[in-house]
C-alpha cells in the first residue's frame, strides 16, 4: 500500500485526462493520472476517421494521431501514470482527497488537494432503449462494432441495420460500407437527425446508405444469432405506432442511441448531477459543487469535437493546480426553454472573474436566431446565428467580470428568431 501525495490526481487518461494533467503540471502541480486501460487515449485510439484537431492543432487528425499529440505532451512531461488501475472508493478528508485504487499490483492509496475527474461517457445498450425480443449474438453498440473493426480487424456483420443517428453510428454506417458490408438503413427515432451535418453528408448521403426518421426497432428475432428486427414508425411523442411493425431480416443491429456521462465517482462524493447534461452541476472554473473536485470533457457534458474537450479539460486542469479552499459566491445561469442545456450552469463570483467558456445546445432547430444575455434586466452581450441545431454544440467566451455582478444578480440566456425580434422592433 502506498502513501504518496500529490496536488492533483486526474482520474481518466482519455483525451480530457491528458489535457487535464498536461495543463495541471504546466501550472507547477505535482500531478498523478490515473487510467483503467492498458494504453492511454481512451476512445480516440479506434477512432481512425479523420477531422479531429482542426480547432486544437489546425489540422486534420485521426484520433489515434490526435491522442498521440497529448500522449507526447504528457511524457515529455515525465507525468506518473497508472494503468490497468481502478479507482474503487474516493474519501474526502480535511486536506484533501484520499483515492484508493487497485491493480496487479495490489491495493494503494493515493492523497490529492484536488481531483480531476475525466471519466468519459459510455454507450446506451439495447435495453436501455427498451427493444424487446431474445439476447442474440449480433447486437451491438457502435462502439463495440468501431472496437472489432478498427482494432481487432473483424467483420461484425454482412448485413447490418443502424437505430440512431449519431456520429459514431454515422462513422460506422460509411465504415462497415467501405469494408463490404450491406447497411439497410439507418433509423431515427426522432424526427430530425442527431448527428453533425458532416457526418450526415459524408457518411449517409455520399454513399447512398437511406435515413429513416421517426422510425425505431421495437424487437429483434433470433436465438443465437440475430436474424431480422422489427422496424416500427413512431409519433410526436416517439411511441411506436400500433400496426406500422414491419420486418427486416439482418445479421447485425448497430446500436448509436445516445451517450450517459460517466460520473458514479463523482456521485460517491455527493457531487450534484445536472438531470439536463448527466453531468455535474459545475462553476466557470469546471469546479463541481463539491470544493476541490473538477469535472471535465464527456464525463462533465457529451461533446461533439474532440477539440472541445480539451479545451475545457485544460481550463479544469488549470483550476485544480490553482485550487486554494475558499467560500463560493454562486450566481446562477438560466436558460429558457429553446435551450437543451447550458455548461457551466452557475458562476463563482469569488473565481469566475475574467472570460468563461459557455457550451450550450438549442432544444430545436433554429434559423435565424438572436442569443442574448441579461444580467439584472440590461443585455449584456448579444449574439446572430444563420441556424442552430441540438446536436451542434456552440460555444461563447464572456467575461462575466465586466458586468457588475453581485449575489443577487439574475444572469438569463435567450433564443429568439430574428423574425420576431424585428416584429417587436
């Protein structure tokens, strides 16, 4: 059992860890990772589609290259790092933080003045999205099906049906095409799709694979090996409608319905979890609302680029080698209804002094829309898109010290289109 101390422990080598403890060191912390697989890089080392990078690095990257970059950042570094390692039980203590993990190597206990967590997020299964029928081999999440593709080098299926339209299940749709297998079609249960509008256009349209929206798979058939699913159309309310059931025989269903934080260690430190993102409740400084424990990338909120994620691990890693105990000051943010979400969700007064990033998602499909910002009743920042769309993350630097905010302050975010803004004009 160990005894060793450190200023920072970022649990999570993915991208957002190894951003999180790159900028945690370059800000004089001592600084320990923490990682549960063999290699680090997380999902990004079987992600071998390109377009990653282009806002971190300006240029092109496939996501093994991308998690390179950060991988030679963090050994250069000479950052310890253990893999194979499991973080079992996290106990907050007067100084800090106590970790205890477990590996081949047996139990150890590690002292942090502040954690990091970048824990990821992992895929909805089939039954999370309530698909009934046996448990055939043949059903998959998009993830697992990228892991034998890319990694293993094995074909999955021969015929294959998609259910969600997300990026990886969009990635993987071109990806199973290119390497020979037939993709019937890709299925929505929404009535818009939920991936990029590249994705869409790269991976869909240009090889002619179809897109079904308001359609979902009800059941799947088979008892060792899938053979077919039931495709059913659904209303307004995404409810299947009795009598539109119909049947297509496939050897493979590739599950992309959606992405949960991962964030059971921060639950354990009875962190609050924002019910909109399944991510913390967090500050300006990606500080939870428990002092000393920062959340960041997909574990703090699902991200669409990669290069997001490390921005707003930095900025975690960077407040966690800052960190000194002190009383918050919270100023909520709200957000009205045309939003889905809005990142960080309040303000410490006493630290979110300078620019902060905002993430947020609209709740709709939006053209020609005027965001504004009030503080206390007077706009203070104002801001056009030519169009918005939920699974298009957006993202705006304000500087909240500039606008005289107290305790009291009302901090409100709106949307709303151009059209009826000029009425009221």
């Amino acid at each position: 059992m160990t005894n060793d101390r450190y200023d920072v422990i970022v649990i999570g080598g993915g991208p957002a860890g190894l951003a999180a403890a790159v900028s945690a060191h370059d800000n004089d912390a001592r600084v320990l990772l923490i990682e549960r697989e063999a290699r680090l890089g997380g999902i990004l080392k079987q992600c071998i589609h390109d377009g990653f990078g282009l806002l971190r690095f300006g240029e092109k990257l496939s996501g093994p290259e991308y998690a390179e970059r950060y991988i030679d950042m963090f050994r250069a570094r000479d950052i310890p790092a253990l893999t194979l390692t499991f973080v079992t039980k996290i106990v907050k203590t007067e100084q800090g933080f106590e970790v205890h993990a477990v590996n081949r190597q047996g139990i150890s206990v590690h002292y942090a003045h502040a954690l990091v967590l970048a824990t990821g997020c992992r895929e909805r299964t089939a039954k999370q999205v309530f698909i009934h029928g046996t448990r055939p081999s043949g059903v998959f999440t998009a993830g697992t099906a990228q892991h034998f593709v890319n990694l293993l080098g094995e074909m999955p299926a021969k015929k294959c049906v998609i259910l969600g339209s997300g990026d990886i299940g969009l990635i993987m749709a071109r990806r199973l095409t290119l390497e020979g297998a037939r993709v019937l079609g890709v299925y929505e249960a929404k009535p818009t799709p939920s991936g990029l509008t590249r994705n869409l256009q790269q991976c869909l349209y240009d090889y002619d694979i179809p897109l079904h929206l308001s359609h979902t798979v009800t059941r799947v058939f088979g008892v060792d090996r899938l053979e077919g699913v039931e495709i059913s159309e659904v209303d307004e309310n995404m409810k299947p409608i009795p009598g539109t059931q119909t049947r297509l025989d496939c050897d493979a269903l590739i599950l992309s319905v959606g992405l949960i934080p991962e964030n059971e260690l921060a639950e354990s430190l009875g962190v609050e979890i924002d019910p909109k993102t399944k991510g913390p409740y967090c500050d300006g400084q990606c500080m939870t609302g428990v002092p000393g424990v920062f959340s960041c990338g997909n574990a703090l909120h699902v991200n669409d680029l990669v290069d997001y994620v490390s921005e707003n691990a930095a900025a975690a890693g960077k407040a966690a080698a800052l960190y000194t105990p002190a009383p918050q000051k919270y100023v909520p943010l709200h957000a009205d209804g045309s939003f889905l979400y809005i990142v960080p969700q309040r303000l410490d007064l006493n630290r979110d002094n300078t620019k902060v990033a905002v993430y947020f998602r609209s709740g709709g499909d939006f053209n020609k829309t005027r965001l504004s910002v009030t503080a206390d009743g007077r706009e203070v920042f104002a801001k056009k898109y030519a169009f918005l769309r939920p699974p298009e993350m957006e993202k705006l630097e304000l500087d909240f010290g500039a606008f005289g905010l107290t305790e009291e302050s009302d901090i409100r975010f709106a949307l709303q289109l151009q059209a009826e803004k000029e009425r009221e004009a």
